[in-house]
C-alpha cells in the first residue's frame, strides 16, 4: 500500500475506536462477505449531516464516522473496504486509504486536491486501480453523459473555503475545465428495472452515481447498490431521512420521484486494489 504523510487531521477518539473495531472484526469475516455492504451497514442510523469536511480553515483530513453525508458514506465504507482487501487493520491504515481516495493522485495538498466533482473522483482513483466504473453492456448502458460542470467556480458563495480564500476560486475552475467534455455511459432511469440485464450489470456494494441535469454539476446523489427479490434498493446517507438507510423503495421508484434525476452510473471497488 502507497504510505500517505498526513500533515494534519481533524480526527476524534469516537472515530478511532468504531474503525479499529470494524477492521479487527474484519479479519475474521468469511471470505465471501461483500465487504462493501459489510461496512456500509454498520453505518445504518447514522445521521445525515453536510458539510463534515468544511470543518477548518485550512485543508486537514477529517476523518467522522459519526456524521454522513452520502460522499464521506462512499468513501469510510471504500476505505474500510480497500484495506479489508489488501489485509491492513489498522486507524493508520484506514487514514492513509481515505488521502488516497480523497485526494488527487492520492495527495492531500490543500482544498483544491480534494476531488470535489465525483467524475474527478472516478477518474483519479480509476487512474490509480482502485475503482472500475462499469460503462457495458448495451443495454442497459445505452445513455451518454457529457461532462459539464461548472457550480463551484459559479456559486463560491455556497462553499467556506471559496468564500474565504477567493483565490482558490480559479484553481477549481482549472479542474473543472479539465472535465468538461467527458463523456460516459450510464444506465437510463426508465432502464433501472428489475431485469436480468440489470442484475448482470450492477452488482450487490457497487457504487451507484445519480447522474442529474442540474446546471454545472455530474452527479447529484451516490449510495450502494443492494438487490432484493422486488429489485435495485439504494443504501444512503439520505438528506430527506436525515440519516443512513436502505431505501424502502426501489432505486427506479426513488428516481422517478426526482425530476432532475436522469440514470445512474456504476463504479466498483476493485477486488485487488
């Protein structure tokens, strides 16, 4: 595993206490646990809160299993998930897995390293072996996402770093020009069905992407897929329940109830990161 020097951190002893648990107890999970929904689970009930990493004036790793929202759900449970993979226990561990999902090319060096838009964030950490986004078969793979984004540069205001520190205003559109023009398939919502189709292409723990047509922005929501008999369920930080669930509805009940809510891409967590 990639050493990661971690400057500074924002971490609690409640925080070191559930990882160092869940990763001991992960060393005597059968072979055939679906890690992703392992991890993921334990983190049912707790509440949804934004803005967790906004907590310090200058860039810090935060680290809080506590609080959620549904990017810091992906990305603790990806953390356990790639050290439960690569048989590493310990908080270090799991600090140094979170700088390198979090960050660019696995860095922590300042606010604008941090991989904002989650196209940056499938593409940085695909680079480096540690997702697959899954772009096949067709179908149900049939609709082209083309990148443009734009929110952050637009609307510094909604952003503390931005709004203190003008300066970074730039760096982040440099990054969000880099993504404009992008394209990548993704399964329509009038396709998230409960068909063999769909069971074949989106796997129990894969990360689900809610793609949008909201102006400037890729992805509106993530969760984890998880199949019942009745179809997809979507395993959250949920903003309308105000905590971590598996959503009652299906994932294709769930988009039709979002007008600017148009498909879903996948990304999985690879097996040997």
């Amino acid at each position: 595993m990639l050493t990661v020097v971690l400057r500074a951190q924002t971490v609690i002893e409640a925080d070191t206490q559930l990882v160092s648990r869940l990763l001991s107890e992960a060393r005597h999970l059968p072979a055939t646990t679906n890690l992703e929904l392992h991890f993921a689970r334990q983190f049912l009930g707790r509440p949804y809160v934004a803005h967790t990493l906004e907590v310090n004036r200058e860039e810090q790793l935060v680290v809080n299993t506590r609080q959620l929202d549904c990017t810091t759900l992906v990305e603790n449970v990806a953390a356990l998930t790639l050290c439960a993979r690569r048989h590493l226990y310990t908080v270090r561990d799991f600090m140094n897995a979170l700088v390198q999902l979090r960050y660019r090319d696995g860095r922590l060096d300042g606010y604008a390293s941090r991989l904002h838009y989650f196209t940056d964030w499938i593409r940085d950490n695909e680079r480096r072996q540690l997702v697959t986004e899954q772009q096949a078969p067709v179908p149900p793979f049939t609709a082209l996402q083309t990148i443009d984004v734009s929110y952050m540069s637009r609307h510094p205001q909604a952003y503390r770093a931005l709004r203190e520190q003008p300066a970074l205003v730039p760096l982040i559109k440099a990054t969000e020009d880099s993504l404009r023009g992008l394209q990548y398939r993704y399964i329509p919502k009038q396709q998230v069905r409960n068909t063999p189709e769909m069971r074949q292409a989106v796997h129990d723990g894969d990360i689900i992407a809610i793609t949008c047509n909201k102006a400037g922005l890729d992805i509106a929501h993530l969760g984890f897929a998880v199949w019942r008999a009745d179809g997809l369920h979507l395993l959250n930080a949920s903003q309308l329940h105000k905590r971590v669930v598996e959503e009652p509805m299906t994932l294709g009940e769930y988009l039709s109830k979002h007008p600017s809510h148009t498909g879903i891409r996948i990304v999985r967590i690879n097996n040997n990161p």
